[in-house]
C-alpha cells in the first residue's frame, strides 16, 4: 500500500467512525488553492473540521504529532473560507484531529475532539 492509498483508506475510516458516532457528513476533501481539508462534518450544531492523520508505524511519532503549527493556521484559514463560501457566517467551530495507525496491519482510531482552537 502506498502513501496515497495509506492516506485514503485513513479518510475511509475516519468518516465511518463519525457517521457511526452521530456526526453528518458535509464534505470531503473540501480542497481551495491554498490547500485541503480531509473531512467537513456536523453534530449538535457545530461544524467541525477533521483532520486525519494516519502512519504505518509510530516510529516517527504518533500520527497527531504530525500536525505543526502551520498545518493548523492553514487549517483554521481554510475552515473560514469554507464557512465564507457556504455562508456559515454564525456557527460553532470545532478542529478534530483523527490519528490512525496500523497496528500489526489492524487500524487503531484515536479521535481527538477540540484538537486546537481557531487562537493558535
């Protein structure tokens, strides 16, 4: 499996731990020129912002570790100007991290919700 195909099966993962959670899909791969974010969803009124991270092995670090502080400025723009876009002018923002890892070839989610605020 490549870095590609590594990434996608993570996205897959991450968007059917969500619905099963309760939480609704709004886009996927919400994409702008200045960059990507893996998953928009809804639940209670909030619109959160996923970001999902997923590694072969923790021998770099954990998959979440990976997020910098640029990742996260990028993210938070991008989160605006997707709400600009859809005219979300007055909702709930929340950034998730979810980090996915082959244990032995078997994924293990661990999804953190408030991963970062919109003040980084």
């Amino acid at each position: 499996m490549n870095k590609i195909e590594l990434g996608e099966m993570g996205e897959l993962l991450a968007l059917e731990y969500l619905i099963n959670e309760g939480y609704t899909l709004l886009a996927k791969n919400y994409r702008t020129a200045f960059g990507e974010i893996d998953l928009v969803v809804s639940k209670d009124e909030t619109i959160i912002f996923v970001e999902v991270r997923t590694r072969r092995t923790l021998s770099f670090g954990t998959p979440e570790e990976s997020i910098t502080r640029v990742k996260r400025e990028r993210l938070i723009r991008l989160a605006l100007q997707f709400c600009a876009h859809h005219y979300l002018y007055s909702q709930n923002l929340r950034f998730d991290v979810i980090a996915i890892y082959l244990d032995n070839d078997k994924p293990k989610l661990h999804h953190i919700p408030h991963a970062f605020s919109q003040e980084v």
